[in-house]
C-alpha cells in the first residue's frame, strides 16, 4: 500500500529532529524541578514526624508565612509529596515516549549527531 504522505525535506527532517529533542530538554527540566520539590518535601516531612503534634510549625502559603501547629502541616506536606511523586511518574513516563520517538525519527532518517560523527571518524 503506498504511502499518501508528501516527500518531506532534509530541512524538515532536521527541524522536527530538533523539536523533539528541545521538548525532551523541556521535560527533563521539568522533572529535575519536581524532583527537587519532593525531595524538599521529603526533608520537611521527615523534620516534622518526631516534632510535638502541638509545638508551632510556619507554612509558606502564597508569598506569605503563616502559623499552624505540626498537626496541621504536616498532613498537607505528606499530600503534596505524594501529588509531586506522581506527577515525577507521570514526567518520566513523557520522557521515556519522547525518547523512544526521537529514536525512531532519528533511524528512520539516518541522522548523526556531531558526536556521533566525531566518534565514527576516531574510529
């Protein structure tokens, strides 16, 4: 069965190529942000659990620092690190996609980095 699709040019090959891969830089600094927040979280979460329920604990909320006892954090800590756990799955999922699709366009078309050229010629 022939393809429909009109004969792309290297112009349009080498565009797309670099879109996927400057989406898959956009992704994994993404991820490396959520990365840090949940492992900040994380710190907080473990610095409070032995505190007294009672003893008084600051939350910065919207800019502003606001009083709260541990009893009253500390929950909301533990929800915020669970949703930043799942959206750090939900990233690497995207990431693992993207990967494997950039891989494929860059066999399909033969496309060799500059370091992969350089590699080839050492050889």
């Amino acid at each position: 069965m022939a393809s429909t699709e009109p004969p792309i040019t290297q112009q349009e090959i080498i565009s797309t190529y670099r879109q996927m891969t400057s989406e898959m830089q956009s992704l994994i600094q993404q991820l490396t942000k959520a990365e840090m927040e949940r492992n900040e979280h994380r710190l907080v979460e473990e610095t409070l659990e032995p505190l007294d329920p009672d003893r008084r604990a600051f939350r910065l909320v919207g800019g502003v620092l606001v009083e709260r006892t541990v009893r009253e954090v500390l929950p909301s800590v533990k929800e915020n690190r669970v949703n930043l756990d799942t959206l750090t799955k939900h990233i690497e999922k995207k990431l693992e996609e993207k990967r494997k699709e950039t891989f494929a366009w860059k066999t399909k078309y033969n496309i060799k980095t500059q370091e992969e050229m350089e590699a080839a010629q050492k050889q």
